[in-house]
C-alpha cells in the first residue's frame, strides 16, 4: 500500500477519557471530567436557535458563515473578510499548515506545548524546531534565535496548554521586533477569554504586522466543544488563501446559529470566567495546602507538578469518577492537567487527591 | 508572505447558493433551493435526540464516534474498526490525499466529474490526470490505460455527480481486474442509496480488494447535510491511516446523535428513495414534452443538456426563487443540473423552465 511512510513516525493525539468511555468501562453513577479543559455548565440559551434550525438540516449549511461572520465582525470591529472559521480552531491550525508549508519547510514551536501543532506540522511534512520551556513558560528569545530562512510558521498558545501561563504585552511586543516580516505567527488564543489584563492586543497588533492567524474558538469560555466551531483572524489575503483550502462546508448549521446565540449573550462569558476565577482560587488554597506545585495559570485549567510519575494517580481517580489529565504524551510524566470545574467536582477532586496522598505517604 | 505558491492556480469550489443568500439579494417569499441534491424534507425524528445531547454540549465529541460506529458496523455487518468518520464524506476525501499524496504523485478522475477530487488533489500537490466521460458515463477502460506507476488513487464517483449515470457490478467487476493491487480506489458513494439493483456491491468488493475505501454520507438519502457526517468504508489498516491524519474531534455531537438515529429509522430512506423516484419520473415525463435531452439519473438530481449558454436561464430561475445548479465550473456551460424537490417544487420548476423556453422562442 502506498501510503505516505512518514505517518508511520507519527503519534497520534489521545484526548482526554471522554466521560461515556469511563461509563462503559466502570460502573459509576457519578462521572466529573475534569481532563479537557471544558467548562462544567451548558449554555442553555441555544436550545431555541437549535430547534428553529432543524427545520433547515436537510440543506448544506452556508460555507461563508454569513450571519455569523458580520456579528463576529461587528464584535471585534474587524473586516468580515479578515475571518476564517474551522470545524474547531483545531482546523484553523491545519488550514494554516496545508495553506503555508511545503515539505522541509521549518516550524517552530515551544515544547511542552499544545500536541497538535507538532502532529499536524510533521504529517504536512515540516520540520518541527522545539524550543524548551523556562519555568512553565515560553521562552521567546530562544524562539527568535531559531528562525532560519527555512522558518514558516511559528505557533504560540496564549495563554499555554498544559501549563496555563501567559505571555504579556511587553514581552510579546519585545518579540515581534525579533521575527521578520515573512515569518507566519499563528497565536492560539484558545483561552484568551481567562486571560488577565496584561494579555497582549492581538487584535490590534494585527494592524501593524499582517502576517499572522489569531486563532479562538468556541469550545472553551463559550462552552460549545460539542458543537466544533472556532475561527481565525488575519489579514485578508491569508484569509482567501485558509478559505481557498477548506472544504466547502466545514461548519455545521447547528455550530453557526448556537455561536451566533453565543456572541448576543455577552453576560454568560463574564459569568463563566469570574466563576472560574473563583473555584481556580479554591484549588489555589488547597493545592496549596496539600503542598504540591504548579504554575498559576490564566486559563480555566491548572497544571500540578506531581514530582513523581502521576499514573496510578490517575488511575486512582478514575475508580473515583473523576478524570484527570495524565501527559506522559507531552513528556510530564509527573505531572498531570486538572480543569477548574464546579465546587462539587472541585471539592471531590481535592478530596480524592488528599486521599491518594495519604496512602502513598503510608 | 510564504504560503504555497501552487494555491494561485486552484479554482475554490462554488457551492450551489444557498437560500438564505437569495433571500438577501432578492425580495421573494418563496424559494426552491434544487441546487445541492439534498432531499426536500427534515428527519424530524432527531429532534428528541438533539435536544436530549444539549446536556453534553460543553464537552468534546467521543473522538471516535463510539455508538455511531458501532450501530453502523452491525448495520452493515462489518468490523467497527474499519469505517472512518468524517465532517461530511468531504473530509474522507481530504484525509485520503492527505494519507496518501505525496508531491507530484498522480490521481486520477474522471472529468466532468465531482469537483472535489480534482481541487483537493492540486491542493496537496498532485498531479490530476482526467479522463474525459463517455456517453456521461466513467469510460473505465480509459482510466485503467491511464495507470503510471505514480498513481496513487484513482477517484470514482458513483453513482456519478453531475451526470447521475452510474457504473452497474459487471463493469466493475472487469475494471477491478485491469486496476493493479497497490493503487488506492476511491469509490464516492455519496447517492448510492438511490442507485438501482444491478449496483456494484462495494462492500462484499472490499472483502477481496483491501486497497479501497467507499465513502458514503448522511447529507443525501438521510437528509442531514446542516450536519456535516460521512464515512468511509475500508480496510482496517486504511482506517487507521485516515484517522492518524484526522482531526480529533472532527464529527460534532449532534451529527453523532442524529446518525445514530437516522440508522434507528430505516423507514425513513425507503420512504425518500421511493418519494425521490415517483417525483423524478414526473420530471423525466415533463421534460421530455419539453423535447430537452437528460441521460437518465441514478440519484437525485437530473443533468439536462440545454444545447445552449444557460447563465440566462440560471438568472431567470432566481427571479423566480427556484436556485438550480449553472455548471460552468465544470465546463459544462450549455448544462444544468436540477436536484427533485417536491411536487409543487417541480412543477414549479418545470412551468418556469418552460415559460424560459417559450420567452427565447419568441
């Protein structure tokens, strides 16, 4: 079979233990996953807009996104033609690999970070750079020291998974006069929503250096991961090209008409991140007290140094009912991602957490 | 900017418009969309289950389509572990180039044929040799002479789309013969739910052929194109591939839940095949009084050769709310395609067509 002989050399990405797998594989009542960084309520606001659509689920939805294009549009005070939208900002990422590189083309990106960079990179057949981190954070001047002429796109997660850090104004502005003007930047921006004041004005800076894809979604703050739907801000030209290598009708009916939902119920955000605020701040205080380490983070997720492999951990938590994140995937093999969720699950969490604790120690 | 210089040649998809868009353009209270060969009704059956999965609509989608995948192998009687999903049978084309296609490697396609292949092809840097139809039919014995020790795939629409012609089991039979054992056969069965008796068994096929992969939709037959689902079917090693390639939550929930439902009700397709062809032979009965040529269709739409440009017809018909399909992009600028609606959408259709055709007589 001729297929591609480097997908051999690839791994794929393991998501986090979908709560309907633990289901089926133990007999729990009670299941809270706390493993992929979704907020722990439903926007029940869209019911409405999801009814009214079925009626029109029989047609291909619009491949431009109309509607949803000019309010987003109107959201940010940004051209409608300046965004793209993806089956998730997953897609964004691939769209911009598939648009921008040819094999041996070189992309760098920080490590550990976000798995699907380095996955997608290599299966478009780039060369991945990794730049370590420096405690938990990007290292940005390392990373400018690695652009060659080679250099496509560099991706940078901000705020950062797993490790959920920022990197500021200041220091992304101190960046941006490091990278030549031909060099894509490609900023995540998955959880910017969470972010703290300080965050850096992608929008704006777009303004001054075209070459760059803002890429958010509506899987986090807005609590629509089932539904696939994110998109990216650039300039125009990257646009044409991102929509120029998209399948024609890559976002569902029930995606555009529930984000559109999404972006005229501006207070379920604010909500959604000052109760994350508060319940990161409860696990702050208890972490704190179990004495173990981690980063604070900027996002609605929190990474906890273990010092020791997390394995049975995490095994121990799922005969709890609770599903952690182990990144043995991302090199941490002693470390594991918990996701800030309500005061139940955070509390059972703690719990369960302190109880593994003791017995180790015994 | 470094994005790909190859993407200035390709020529993005225009899909059929959708009726949203018209309504935007023109002040009309009614119109027929017979544009996208999608059915002209809802499955109004999955509204329990769409309401049902708003609960989870926080959290990723099963990577996997665990339930779905398992209810489609028994429906089929296959191994679960050979079918692949995708956001539409679009994204099983996508994933198999992207598994496959290597620079300059060789696909080939049948021309006019499904704009897609040729597209996605150039877009990850093949070379797309075409072979021009026959009598609206694949010429196979064309294509198996077309057979280099480059080709990696070898597209085939069937039933065919614009044609709606399709290739009967002992045609396929002698063209499987001639097509050697490592070059992949992509069969795109997105309308075979409406082909007749004497269609190849593509699946019984695969049990001798593993180098293959059927790609099959719920957007047609099922009624859900605002969805976004298709799969392939193929072997497990392929499977494999194309979901190493793939995006890790590329088949949204709802799609999920709604599939799984639409297999529940089996009634639902007879009810629309069989809907499909009393209306289809109303079309046929009418344009034949016309004295206008179509070759006769094995799915849902019907191609009619007008013998004459027919961007004014196109035009026409808006004015009068009925969107069929101009096929310029196919070079098929005297053609247009028609998907069967309802009845009041046909006569409709074929009252408008008619008082076009009188119009120019005149």
């Amino acid at each position: 079979m001729q297929y591609r002989k480097e997908l051999d050399k690839i791994n794929s990405y393991k998501p986090g233990k979908p709560i309907e797998e633990l289901r089926r594989q133990k007999k729990l009542t009670k299941i809270y996953k706390l493993a992929s960084n979704e907020i722990p309520f439903q926007p029940a606001f869209i019911k409405n807009v999801v009814n009214k659509e079925l009626k029109n689920i029989n047609r291909y939805p619009e491949s431009t996104c109309f509607y949803l294009r000019d309010k987003l549009a109107k959201n940010f005070k940004i051209n409608p033609d300046s965004i793209v939208f993806g089956n998730g900002s997953d897609e964004i990422i691939t769209l911009a690999l598939k648009a921008f590189i040819d094999k041996k083309d070189e992309v760098i990106i920080a490590y550990p970070s976000f798995l699907v960079y380095q996955i997608q990179a290599e299966i478009f057949g780039a060369k991945v750079i990794k730049v370590p981190l420096e405690n938990y954070s990007y290292c940005l001047g390392k990373i400018a020291k690695k652009i060659t002429k080679k250099t496509k796109i560099i991706f940078i997660a901000n705020p950062d998974n797993p490790t959920g850090t920022y990197i500021n104004q200041e220091k992304m502005d101190d960046f941006l006069k490091k990278v030549p003007k031909d060099v894509l930047l490609f900023f995540d921006e998955a959880y910017f929503e969470f972010a703290p004041e300080d965050f850096p004005k992608s929008i704006e800076i777009l303004t001054r250096r075209k070459n760059m894809i803002i890429a958010r979604t509506f899987s986090k703050a807005y609590g629509l991961a089932g539904l696939r739907i994110g998109y990216g801000i650039t300039s125009k030209k990257i646009a044409q090209l991102l929509n120029k290598v998209r399948e024609p009708f890559n976002v569902n009916r029930i995606a555009q008409v529930s984000a559109q939902a999404a972006l005229e119920n501006k207070d379920f955000v604010k909500k959604v991140v000052s109760f994350i605020n508060k319940e990161k701040s409860y696990l702050y205080k208890n972490l704190d007290r179990l004495g173990v380490f981690y980063p604070k983070s900027a996002t609605n997720f929190i990474l906890v140094d273990f010092k020791k492999d997390t394995k049975k951990l995490y095994e121990y938590m799922l005969d709890q009912g609770i599903i952690i994140r182990e990144l043995s995937g991302w090199g941490l093999g002693n470390f594991f991602r918990v996701t800030v969720g309500t005061r139940t699950q955070n509390r059972k969490f703690i719990k369960s957490f302190e109880n593994y604790i003791r017995r180790i120690r015994k």
